[in-house]
C-alpha cells in the first residue's frame, strides 16, 4: 500500500473508508442531480490525517458523470 503525506501538515495519512450505517458504504450525491431520486455515489476511498484531522474522500468519477451529465 502506499503511503501519502497529508497536504496541510506532511504527516502519513491513515487509509480507510467513509463509513455512516457500519456497513463499509457511504455516498456523495451532486446537487447537480434533479427530481425526486437522487443516486448516491459510492465513496470508494477515504484519507485522515491522524495529527491534523484533515480527511480526504474519492469517489471513482467514471460513475458519477453519467449522474450528472444531464445538467
């Protein structure tokens, strides 16, 4: 696994995932999506700094443009 330095304090970033219900799975839905469903995007990737708390979050973009190519 790689490592990466946080950009705000150069410290090793500890690697996991976004995680709300348990379940390993949390989304992002774009304010660009219309009408009453929304579809989430799943958050495949998270980074947190475990000395400043700053937390990065990737999504594979691949999958959300379709969501938002609409508008």
């Amino acid at each position: 696994m790689e490592t990466y330095p946080c950009p705000k304090c150069n410290t090793l970033m500890d690697e996991g995932y976004m995680s709300w219900s348990g379940s390993g799975q949390s989304g992002y839905v774009s304010k660009k999506q219309t009408g009453m469903l929304r579809v989430v995007t799943k958050i495949s990737l998270a980074r947190a700094c475990p000395n400043c708390g700053y937390v990065e979050m990737y999504l594979n973009p691949q999958e959300l443009k379709p969501k938002i190519s609409g508008s």
